[in-house]
C-alpha cells in the first residue's frame, strides 16, 4: 500500500497526539532520585481529583501536573510530602 493518494499527493503526516485537557503546572519537588520515586509521585498525584496528567523528570527534579481547573498548591505540596518528598515550589 502506498502513502500516495490516486491524484499523486502524498500523506505522509501522521495524526496528532490529543493534547491533555487542563494547565499544567510545573513543581519543583526534592529528594526524588529512582523510578520508584517517579512510580509513586505519579500514583499519588494522579489520584488527586481534578488531575489529569502527571509527568516526572527526575533529571531535573520537576514534577508537571495537569489538573482541568486551578491546581491547589497546597493539597499538591501535602501530597508531596506525605509520599516522602518535598515540594520546593512552582518551577521558574
């Protein structure tokens, strides 16, 4: 099968990703060095409700969370440390 339509145009552009309803935010969370901590921010924050979406870089030690209305900093940093962690703030 060819990705070239009968009238010689071809297509090859793939369909989008759908975004993630919502804003996200970005966190700066210490004290997360393994995939296990990555596994447990992204469980524990997921389960908050209103979030969407969870993406942890431990690399940086930043934490983007999606939520479809405000995210609630303090519930998020209460979270956050209750996991074991720490929440330093919103990223720059």
């Amino acid at each position: 099968m060819s990705c070239c339509s009968t009238d010689g145009n071809c297509s090859t552009e793939t369909a989008a990703t759908p975004a993630t309803p919502g804003s996200t935010t970005v966190y700066s969370v210490a004290g997360m060095t393994c995939g296990h901590c990555k596994a447990t921010l992204t469980k524990e924050i997921g389960a908050l409700e209103g979030v969407t979406a969870v993406e942890v870089d431990l690399e940086t030690g930043q934490v983007a969370v999606t939520t479809l209305g405000a995210p609630d900093d303090a519930l998020l940093a209460k979270v956050v440390d209750e996991a074991g962690y720490e929440l330093t703030g919103r990223a720059a």
